[in-house]
C-alpha cells in the first residue's frame, strides 16, 4: 500500500491495535527529531531481522514515550505481530527509517 498522502497515514493508523497505533502515532509526531528516530529503531527491530535496538537508548525517553515502548513490547510478545500487519509496519515506517519522511 501506498501511504504517500497524509488521508492514506491516517487511515492506516487508525486501522492499527491500540498499541501498535500508539508508538506509530508517536514515530509520526516525532518525525525528524532524536525521539522519533529512536522509536523507529525500537519498532523494526521486530520487524525485520537485520535491525536491532540497543534497549538502552530508550531510558532516556519521555514517560509516554516509555509507557507506548511498553505495550508495544508486550503487544508484540503476547499476541504476536502477524506477517502482514509486519509487512504494513514495515512499509509505513521505512520513509521514517531512511529519514525521508518531513511532517506535512
């Protein structure tokens, strides 16, 4: 799918579970800054298995920031990320990765 215009990134977000939708949405409130750039890592580290995420960078995190981390982490352990929610993910968030994505 094609999330190139600001109604596709909603749509998407909106069709996220709740705590994967959280940390997304705080990725995409914190595009281009330290904040964001370190939740992007946290998220495809369970997405693809080239990434990794030194646990570390994320103590320094605000406390909604941490708490989303948090379900995200238990979100994903629990229930499990399927193959394609993955494979959205991952797509949406690779402008993110790569540091193309600017805010509209």
């Amino acid at each position: 799918m094609n999330y190139s215009t600001p109604q596709d990134r909603i749509a998407f977000l909106s069709s996220l579970p709740g705590a994967v939708g959280d940390i997304v949405q705080l990725i995409e409130q914190n595009a281009g800054n330290e904040q964001g750039a370190e939740l992007v890592q946290f998220v495809v580290s369970f997405l693809h298995p080239d990434m990794v995420c030194s646990l570390s960078l994320l103590q320094s995190l605000p406390e909604t920031s941490k708490t989303a981390v948090s379900r995200f982490f238990l979100y994903a352990i629990d229930d499990g990320l399927p193959p394609q929610l993955s494979a959205q993910l991952y797509d949406f968030l690779t402008p993110h990765l790569m540091g193309h994505f600017r805010p509209r």
